[in-house]
C-alpha cells in the first residue's frame, strides 16, 4: 500500500536522524583510515618526489628518485631480485606443504583436531620468536650441527653465511612459520568437497593420482587461487626473516626489496628515495595481482 504525503517528511526526517547515527558510530573508524592509511598514503606519493632528508632541506626532484633507482642505484635491482627469487621458492613450497597438511588432517583422520593445533602454532607464534630459535638452531654452535657432528660425523655448512644456503634456509624457515594459515583454508576447501562427485568419480575408476589430479584439485582450485594470490603478495614483502636470520648477508645475498626501502629510509635518511622504492614495489604487486587474476581463467573452476 503506497505511503501518505504525511508519512513521507516522517520517514525522510527518521533516515536523516539514521544517517547521522551511522556517521557518528562510524567515525572512530573514519579518523583512524584518515589518519594512518589515507593522509600517509599521500604524504609517500608527494615525498617520492622530493629530495626528502630526515633532517636538512627539502627540494622537489620530480621523478629523479624513481629514475635513479631504476638506473643508478647499486642496491635496488639486487634487492628486487632476492624479492623475486624468495617468492619464487617460498610460494611453491608453502601451497605444496599446506596442502599435505591439509591431508594429513583430513575429515576420516583421528586426532585431525591435535594435528590442526600442532600445525597451527607456529602461526600464531610472534615471528620475532620463531626466527631467534631458528637463528640459533642454525648456528654452526646449534642443534643442527651438533646431530649431525655427534651422530654421523658430518659438518655441516654455515647455513646463515652462505650466499646461497642463507636465502634457502630463509625459505624453509618462512614456510615452517607460514604454511599453517593455508593448511586452514585448503582444509576447509577439502571438508566442503560433495561426496556425490566424488563417489561418481570412484565409480568411474578414479584412484589415487588421478583423482587428486583430475578431481580433488580442480575443485579446491578457487581456494589454491586465494592462497596463492595473498601468498605471494605477502612474500613480495618479506622483511623480518632476512632482517633477523642475516641483517641481508652474506653482503647482499639476502636483501630483499622492503628491506631495502627500510634502509634507505631510517639508516640512511633518504625518505623520498624510499617512498619511490615503495611505490615501485606497490606497482609490482599489483602487476603480479592483476596478471594471476587474468591467468585464473586458465585454472581455477568456480562452480555453476
């Protein structure tokens, strides 16, 4: 029945009155997004092109920082290519161990529920903790060397002073740290699979490889796509490990790109140098975002 020209200024009067409420339950939220996302957001795009010190004179340089980091910086290429390498080693390895744990606490596994915590704990654990008892596992003093000189008379190399073992000790330590978040989703995804299908595809002779292959995979496909799609924008960022585990080393080996933007920034004072360098990885990301949403089409089945 339609509304009277009388209850009409009514329920207009009562939606200004709501609207207002919204606004003043919301506005906490409002001043915390101006104040620490949107105003620094801005602030980094007008400082990357600036010659900004952190003490000292400051002087607009337009797209000289930006240019200098692409042609003449000594650390930036280097720095970006750790990023890459780390990525390429740890999204792979983390997305293949969550997935085995992800089976191994399956629905018709006893005890799954232990299993879920035990995999689990090194998520919520402070990273800063996880890395210092890495640290000291790997020392050429630490438990590592100490069993295998005490049980099989080897030496083991110097892990964290190697330029080539120290960026692969970095990934395994992040994929021991990180890969019990996705073991939650594809454990999930694994739960939510119909029983019909599946059984339709026993019947049709599917065992083993082929039905992980051919049907298991295809339909946890969306979740594989949203585990490696926040994977990999996290490992682009990776910061703490390399920080702790080697300060970067041995010389550069191990310097990822956020690290050096943080250098750059707080050891050298270059705060416009490192706002570019940040934008420069903000555009890469969304490179690596935009070309695996473009790609998924390919892969991942989303159901009709």
């Amino acid at each position: 029945m339609p509304s009277s020209p009388a209850q009409r200024p009514r329920r207009s009067k009562l939606a200004k009155i709501e609207s207002r409420q919204a606004l003043v339950f919301a506005s906490p939220a409002l001043v915390g997004l101006a104040l620490f996302t949107i105003i620094p957001v801005v602030l980094s795009i007008v400082m990357s092109l600036y010659d900004w010190p952190a003490f000292g004179q400051r002087s607009f340089v337009g797209l000289e920082n930006y240019k200098y980091l692409v042609t003449e910086s000594p650390d930036f290429w280097p720095a970006l290519r750790n990023s890459v390498i780390f990525t390429v080693l740890y999204v792979p390895a983390n997305i293949i161990v969550s997935l085995t744990m992800a089976f191994i606490v399956g629905p018709r596994i006893k005890g799954r529920n232990a299993f879920r915590v035990l995999f689990f704990i090194p998520v919520v654990t402070p990273m800063v903790a996880n890395v210092l008892v890495w640290k000291m596992l790997l020392q050429p003093q630490g438990l590592f060397n100490g069993i295998a000189q005490g049980w099989f008379g080897i030496e083991l190399p110097s892990f964290l002073a190697d330029k080539y073992w120290a960026m692969i000790m970095i990934v395994v330590m992040s994929v021991w740290q990180g890969a019990g978040y996705n073991m939650l989703i594809f454990s999930a995804a694994l739960e939510q699979l119909p029983d019909s299908v599946m059984e339709a595809a026993r019947i049709d002779g599917a065992t083993g490889m082929t039905m992980l292959f051919k049907v298991i995979l295809p339909m946890i496909s969306p979740s594989i796509f949203f585990a490696a799609v926040m994977t990999i924008i996290s490992s682009l960022q990776v910061f703490v490990q390399p920080q702790m585990l080697t300060g970067g080393g041995p010389g550069n080996a191990t310097l990822p790109l956020v690290m050096f933007i943080y250098n750059t920034g707080f050891k050298f004072h270059q705060l416009g140098m490192a706002a570019a360098a940040a934008w420069i990885l903000f555009a890469l990301v969304i490179l690596v975002t935009a070309f695996q949403f473009k790609a998924q089409k390919r892969w991942v089945h989303y159901e009709s």
